[in-house]
C-alpha cells in the first residue's frame, strides 16, 4: 500500500484526517479514497502547461464546472467526467474550473491535453450575485479557445447576475440543471436547522430565517436570487436536466420558461461484466447506499436498525456503502451485526454489491433526488432497493421496477413496515436487466449533448 506513508507523513492536519478516516471508515475506503485521489493526479499530469494564446482548434463551447471534474466529489462528478471524456474523442473539449488562487482551463484537441492557469482573487462568498473576477476569468478562457457558447455544469456557488452578463456579452448559455440551487442556496432543499425537507418553501421569512444560519444576506434576497434565475432560465439557448422529475419541477417553480428548450438527458451508468447471479430470497445483508449525511436518511437508517433488533431479525446483516460525517460513521459502527465499508472507488459499487452478496439496498434520501448513480448501480448489480417515494428515484423506480416505495412522511417506521414485510416471505420486485445489445455504458448522453450543440450552430 505504497500511497499510505506518503499521506502518513503530512502535516499534523493530515495525519489528524488520515486518522479520523481510518476509524471512522476502515482501511478499505481509506484505501480507495487514496486510489481515486492517484487518478486525479494522474489525469491532471496528464495535461501539459501551455502559453497564451493557445495553439488549438477553437473549441465552439467552454464548459464551466463548479469543482475540478473529480470522482470522490460524488456522483455527479463521476458522470460528468465519464461524459466529457466521451465528447473529448468526438469534438475539441474546454473545460474551465476554479482552484485555490485561480482558474485552470484544460484543453482536449487532437490528441493533445493542454491547461492554463488564470490567476484569481479569492472568490466571494457562495451568495454573491455579481462576481468581476469570476467574469473576467470566463471572458479570458472564452477568447482563449475562441468559445461562442459557455455550457454551466451546475449552480452551486455560481454569480448569477455574472451570467447574465457574460450572456449579454454574446455568448450564449447552456445550462445543465443538476440539483434546486437555481432555486435555494442549499441545492438539496434540507432546511436547517430544522434538518427536514423545506418543500420547496417559498415563505420569505421562513426561508431568511433558513439561510440566515450560514450566510449573510440581505433582506429580499431569496426572491432577488430567484428572479435573476428566472431570467437565466428564459435566455437560455438551453437547459438540460438529469430527469422528467427535475425537468417537470423547474416548469412548476418557474413558470413561463419556454418549454421548447428545456430537455431531458439522462447520464448513462457504466453496469459492465456479466448478469448478476439470483439473489437469495428473503434478503439476509440489506446495505445503506450513499453519502453518510442526514440529508441522504444517515438518521433514518440509524433508527431502522434500532427497529429492527439482532433479537428478532438475528438472519440480517447491515452494511454501509459511502463516506460522509465521520462523527456519524463511528456511531454508526456501534450498532450490532453492522459493517462500514465507507468510500468506495468510483465506478466500484456494482461489483462490491454483487461480491458481498447484497440483497436489498436502501436509498433513504429525505430529499427529493434529481437522478440517482446510486440507483442504476443498484439496478445494475440485480440489487432491488427500498426508497422513499419522492423525487427522480421514484419516477424511476416506477419506470424501471426493481424496488419497494415508502411514503416519506412514513419515515423510518414506514421502511421498517416493508422490510419486515420482506423479512416474513413478501417478494420484492424483480430488477429487469437491460435486453441483449442494449447500450449500457456511457456515451449516449455524449451523443445527445453533440446533437444539442448541433442544433445550437456549435457543432
């Protein structure tokens, strides 16, 4: 394990780090969280430092990421990078993301892999509307591959009012709307401090009173932020979503918006190998899938267990499959007949949850969730899952078969219900797998992204 004297002989905030990890996850998921971070620093090695101007095909769309294009990040991360790396083999590719001091722009063109650095001031805070440096930065990468369209990956931290500028600079703007942070600051709408999902809350004072706990801002500024969104969303040359879910609740929440140029493009989910072998029936190993984090239902399966006592269910076994609150994992841990597996490597999941022999998979998000990884790993795996019954895991689910659905106000007491249902002989549904010759690996949405800039002239 030649990666752990490296991190090992860190600072005392590294070795503090490593420490909580290893308790909190296990040498497995410290294991991974290692490999992943090897992988980025190898793909980063990758790409040569490069003068300006760069000699380079122009590259007719400059992608606009939040956080570097990195696996552990989530999810999301692992599609996009997935995808970008199909559209780099088809088109010249130009992405653009801040880092410490800066923005790196990296270039994919004729075999070659170049960055550039453009050095910043440190951001302002994740509420700022307007952002001149962030836009100076946008407008340099813009000229730079000669970029007639900006494609914003996610909104999280992003100056709005900075977009509406660049757009009115003439660049043109398609948005890829992946979580609700075009309508809240918290994307995953959990209120705090009540913990809880806010219902998409549209109460002025009950929302300044939610953002108020970590930012602030002044008053009116939840509807101002809005607004400016609104706008964004009718300028757009296109807003793409994950899921019908997502599309169907920013027409809800924003009503006007052209729906011609809104669009769903699902991410396509990597399942490879072989068909999974039959699960046994009833399910004796149930997992929690997912961040370790309350917003993800961390809590909610804390209690479940508690429910569900080694006493009376001395057959099951639990496991939990992602990172997260190490404070929360290290309690969790005290729980009988439960293991910690923690971080897993990213595009791992599938065959983890075939080799430990997972039954049944929980998705407990309180949440409403915009697509779900999770889920088609869940699937791909033959792995059926129980979830709550909102969001773009329950339209799925409903579309694809293959899992249980729980009212969310039932809460944990709700998914006990079904699981000791499961545990007395109901059967669960069957996981359909996808048909010979069915496209299974990422690319397809590659395809549908190139179409797009097609018919926007950027092709």
């Amino acid at each position: 394990m030649p990666a752990f004297p490296a991190l090992l002989s860190g600072n005392g905030a590294s070795l503090r780090t490593a420490s909580r990890i290893l308790r909190a996850e296990g040498i497995p998921a410290f294991r991974d969280r290692i490999s992943d971070r090897l992988r980025e620093r190898n793909r980063r090695r990758a790409f040569r430092e490069a003068g300006s101007p760069l000699d380079l095909p122009p590259a007719p769309v400059l992608n606009l990421l939040t956080t570097a294009p990195n696996p552990r990040l989530g999810g999301l991360q692992l599609q996009l990078l997935h995808r970008i790396e199909n559209e780099a083999e088809r088109r010249p590719l130009a992405l653009l993301y801040p880092e410490p001091g800066s923005y790196r722009l990296e270039v994919t063109a004729d075999g070659q892999r170049l960055s550039l650095r453009i050095r910043s001031q440190t951001p302002p805070s994740p509420a700022a509307l307007t952002d001149s440096v962030y836009e100076q930065a946008v407008s340099r990468a813009a000229a730079e591959v000669g970029a007639r369209a900006l494609h914003v990956e996610g909104f999280a931290g992003v100056p709005l009012v900075s977009l509406l500028r660049l757009q009115e600079s003439g660049l043109q703007l398609v948005l890829s709307v992946h979580d609700f942070s075009l309508f809240c600051l918290r994307p995953h709408l959990l209120e705090t401090p009540a913990e809880q999902f806010c219902g998409y809350s549209r109460d002025a004072a009950r929302c300044a009173r939610c953002l108020a706990t970590d930012w602030q801002v002044p008053a009116g500024f939840q509807e101002t932020r809005r607004a400016v969104a609104r706008e964004l969303l009718l300028r757009a040359a296109a807003v793409v979503y994950p899921s019908e879910f997502l599309r169907g609740r920013y027409r809800e929440l924003f009503p006007g918006i052209p729906p011609e140029r809104q669009r769903v493009i699902e991410p396509r989910a990597w399942v490879g190998g072989e068909a999974p072998a039959p699960l046994e029936h009833p399910p004796s190993h149930i997992a929690y899938i997912g961040s370790v984090q309350p917003h993800k239902g961390a809590l909610v399966f804390a209690e479940i267990v508690r429910q569900m006592p080694a006493k009376t269910y001395p057959e099951l076994r639990w496991s939990i499959y992602g990172g997260g609150d190490a404070d929360l994992l290290m309690r969790l841990r005290r729980l009988p007949h439960l293991r910690v597996r923690g971080y897993y490597r990213a595009g791992s999941l599938v065959e983890l949850l075939r080799r430990d022999r997972v039954g049944l998979a929980l998705l407990l998000s309180i949440v409403p969730e915009s697509y779900s990884l999770a889920l088609s790993e869940c699937l791909a795996a033959g792995v059926p899952v129980v979830a709550f019954d909102h969001g773009a895991i329950a339209e799925r689910v409903r579309k694809l078969g293959g899992g249980l659905l729980v009212e969310p106000t039932a809460g944990a007491a709700g998914v006990v219900s079904v699981l000791a249902a499961v545990a007395s002989g109901l059967k669960l549904p069957s996981v359909v797998q996808p048909a010979a010759g069915e496209p299974t690996a990422s690319g397809d949405d590659a395809s549908a992204f190139e179409e797009l800039y097609r018919e926007l002239g950027l092709g």
